[in-house]
C-alpha cells in the first residue's frame, strides 16, 4: 500500500512540554493511597525546568520540581495519592510553562478514580479452637478495610447488629440463639462445618439446606463450576488444593443457589456442593461443607510462593456476602473520562430472573449534559454476548447517563465528564519528518499544501492506480450436435427393441 502524506501546517520546531500519558486505577478504598503514573516529555535541546501539580477541587495535593534537557527528554513521575472522600473523584495534573512555550494545551491532564466506601466489620463465632481461624482472619484481614473479631459462642459482649457479616464456625447447640437472630434481623452469613458441627440443629432451622449426617468423616475434594454467577472468581487451582473433612451425608438444597466448588470423593465428581452462595431478598447466605481450609492457603502459597491468591478468593466471598445489595441483573461499563472528540463507547450485559444472558431485551441510553440540561437517546445494539453503544459529538462538560430495559423496571444511572482536551491542541508542529520517513516505507513521496499540481501529477502518473479492465469472450454452438446425435441413437434402439418384442422384425 502506497501512502502519500501531505503536509499541513507548521513545520517548525519549538520547545514544548507536554504530559503524555496518566496510568491510574479506576477504583481506590476510602482512605486508602493509591498510585498514579505520569510519563512527561519535553521537545528541545535546552535545559528547562518546570513543576508537575495535581489539584483536587482547586486544591494542590501534590507538586514536584522537574529539569529537563537534551538528554532526558521524557521523565515518568509516579505517586501516592490519598482517597479521601467517597464518589468520584476528579483530579488535573499540570506542567508549569517553560520560557516561550508557544502551546501549553498539552501542559495540562485531567484524570479520575472512583473512591469506594468499603469498610467491613465481620464477625466470626466459633465454640472450638482450628487453624482455620486463624487462616480466615488473616486471609479476610489482607484488605486493610476488613476487620474480623473472633469471639467464643459463650461470651454475650457482642451483637450480631454492629457487624455487615457474620462467620458460623461449625454451630454446635450454643448457636441455636445465634439462628434465630440471624433470621429475625435477615443478617448476611456463612456457614463452615465440619467434623464438630451439629447438624441436627441446623436441620430444624429453616435455611434453605438440611443435611443426612452419620457419624463418619469423609474427605471432600474442591473442583470449581466457571458456571458460577453471583461474583466473578478464577480457578486459583481449586482442583490441586487438599480435601477438606466433613461428616458424611448429603446435602439437600431447597432454596435458588448458586455453586461455586463442587465435591469430588476419591476422584469421582459429584453434583453435590461444597462450595455454595444463596440470596433471598437483599439477605446473602454460603456454606461452606468442610474444615481444615487452613490447608488451601499453605497450598496456595507453595504453588505461587504468595498469599494473594487465596486471599482474593475469600476477599470476594466476602466482598459479595457482607454487601446488602441485591445482585443487579443490569450491568454498565463505561469509562470516568472522555477526552473531547472522542467516540464515547458504552457496553451493558442484562440477565434474566435466572441471571441468564437475555439477547431479547431492547436497551437504550439517556445522557443528559448537566450544564444544558439537553438529554439524548440512544439504543443500545446487540454485539456478540453484551450489548453496546457508541455516542459521538458530545460537547466538553459534565454529563449523567441512565440504562434502562424497554418494557423493565430496570436501570442503572452513572455519570462520565468529557474533557477539553483536543488531539489537534497536543502538538505545535506538522511532523514532516516522520511523515517522509512513513512515505519512504511504502515507496512514496511527501508534498507540501502548496504542492497541488505536483502530487495530482505524481498520483495521474503513478501505474498502481491505473484502472485494469480486462474482457472475456466465450463461444457456445447453438445447436450441440453430439447431443442430437445422441438422442437420435436412443430412439433407433427403442424402436428396434420394440419391433423385435412385437414380432415384427
């Protein structure tokens, strides 16, 4: 493919500072740091100096001193900012202008990173001492926004109300008073059993699962369902981890549940639980069949010579139970930021009452511009297993969208800001340098805006754009004298054959 740049423009190089690119997370914790990068560049062969700054509502949060030069033409900056105030949060990072800087657009970048309010208070009752304690508390305690406190069954200087999770460790017949709270305040919970567990008790309760348990252990070895639902987790080698101890029975489910880890006894899978989440109303129940979960951390750890996979694990069982609200069957991806000009590309996924893709809704997008009030509708088209949308022309501002399902009570609202920032404003100059480079690549010339003639010369001239008509002439006999000649013989033997039937030859 031959490429002809043309030219338009200044071609003249001045000094120029420009931040080239922010990385940041989308999301940060309430008063948690979280990092940003900056990655700054400078065109121009003196020595300068300038200052980076954040602000945050017209506040310097950050500032540093930066000396650029022939040398050290692009410098990465990187910080530590804190999550102060929950919602979304916008910052602007600037560069101070350099002596004769002709275009300090670029100077200048704004981001944005949603600060999420999630500390969790969680309770975990136990009336026996296991290794598996300690393992849940220090696996649920790696988020600095959780906190467990182990308290005894016995004890009565607690309430299941000051705390958003509670963790039932093997309920024995001292919980009884610990059910019936729980199913008068509709509190979320997660259930661990194992060889101590009383399931006489929890048989009477009514919890959505009963168990036929004999006095016997059996070991239960995890393999994990990617079916699974309610929240997203990876395999973290479910399947390696070692089996966990419970009394032998089975399990049976009288409430809508979704499974997370199968049982598998001495290799054999089974379709009976191990791992299983419930939701009735805005309430989140899961059991967990078996102790000695100890083990999966040691194990997680020797396969991966870190913690952070387990705990991830148990931080989303937690996450997803210690939340009180209901799982939406209507998700949106959109971004924070737009920059201005830019395609605004807005994705949905909608389930069914089942939680099951559902590719017959109709979606569509109500985006209303704060400062105007102007609001625009727009359908959402169905593109593979999801449903997307692309709004462009948007104006520079702050804008809210809503989500809704046609014919649904069903919505989901956010809110984006489209930036100032224009492609065009980034660059003082026409690079004609890396334009010709590109034209030599693929065997053409550059021009220059005043060099109208000459390209239309070079283009008329050039045979790779000549047009090549090419004609095809086919001859047909219309009479096909092999044919007739074929069907001639067919009737002589008929008759020839029909005669000698008849006698007559």
């Amino acid at each position: 493919m031959v490429i002809y740049p043309v030219v338009f423009g200044d071609t003249i190089s001045y000094e120029d500072l420009s931040i080239n690119q922010i990385n940041v997370n989308k999301y940060s914790y309430i008063n948690n740091q979280f990092p940003v990068e900056f990655i700054l560049n400078y065109e121009g062969s003196q020595k300068r100096n300038s200052r980076l700054t954040i602000t945050n509502n017209n506040k310097i949060i950050f500032s540093k001193n930066i000396s650029f030069s022939s040398l050290k033409k692009s410098i990465t900056i990187t910080t530590n900012l804190n999550a102060q105030k929950e919602g979304l949060q916008y910052f602007t990072a600037a560069l101070t202008k350099i002596y004769d800087e002709k275009n300090i657009n670029n100077n200048s970048k704004n981001f944005a990173v949603e600060v999420i309010d999630e500390q969790t208070n969680i309770l975990l009752l136990t009336s026996i001492l296991h290794p598996d304690l300690g393992a849940l508390k220090k696996a649920i305690e790696s988020n600095k926004q959780r906190k467990v406190t182990i308290k005894n069954i016995q004890d009565d200087n607690f309430s299941i109300k000051d705390y958003q999770l509670v963790l039932l460790y093997q309920p024995n017949n001292a919980f009884n008073t610990i059910f019936n709270q729980i199913e008068k305040q509709a509190s979320n919970y997660m259930l661990i059993s194992g060889a101590s567990t009383n399931w006489n008790l929890i048989n009477t309760k009514n919890l959505g699962f009963q168990k036929n348990a004999i006095n016997q252990t059996e070991n239960y070895t995890p393999y994990f369902n990617d079916a699974f639902i309610p929240f997203y987790q990876e395999d973290i080698n479910f399947n390696g981890f070692p089996p966990l101890k419970d009394q032998f029975g089975e399990i049976k489910l009288s409430e809508e549940n979704q499974t997370l880890l199968f049982q598998k006894i001495n290799g054999v899978q089974t379709k009976q639980p191990l791992l299983t989440t419930f939701e009735k109303g805005n309430q989140k129940t899961a059991i967990l069949l078996g102790e000695g979960i100890w083990q999966w951390r040691a194990a997680s750890f020797l396969n991966t010579n870190s913690f952070e996979e387990f705990d991830g694990f148990i931080g989303n069982m937690v996450q997803y139970l210690a939340s009180n609200k209901k799982r939406s069957r209507l998700e949106v991806n959109a971004e924070n930021m737009y920059p201005a000009n830019a395609s605004i590309n807005i994705a949905a996924f909608y389930t069914d009452k089942n939680y099951k893709f559902d590719d017959r809704a109709q979606l569509e997008i109500k985006i209303t511009n704060l400062e105007t009030n102007k609001t625009i509708s727009v359908p959402f088209s169905l593109v593979n297993n999801s449903f997307q949308t692309t709004i462009e022309n948007l104006a520079s501002g702050e804008y809210t969208y809503e989500v809704s399902v046609l014919n649904q009570n069903i919505k989901k609202t956010g809110r984006f800001n489209i930036t100032k920032f224009q492609i065009e404003e980034q660059f003082t100059n026409a690079n004609s340098r890396k334009l010709a480079k590109l034209a030599n690549r693929t065997g053409a010339k550059l021009f220059f805006k005043d060099q109208k003639e000459t390209i239309i010369k070079e283009l008329s001239e050039n045979k790779e754009y000549y047009t090549i008509q090419k004609a095809t002439t086919q001859k047909e006999v219309l009479i096909n004298f092999k044919w007739i000649l074929f069907i001639v013989i067919s009737l002589l033997t008929a008759e020839w054959f029909l005669r000698k039937y008849h006698g007559k030859i």
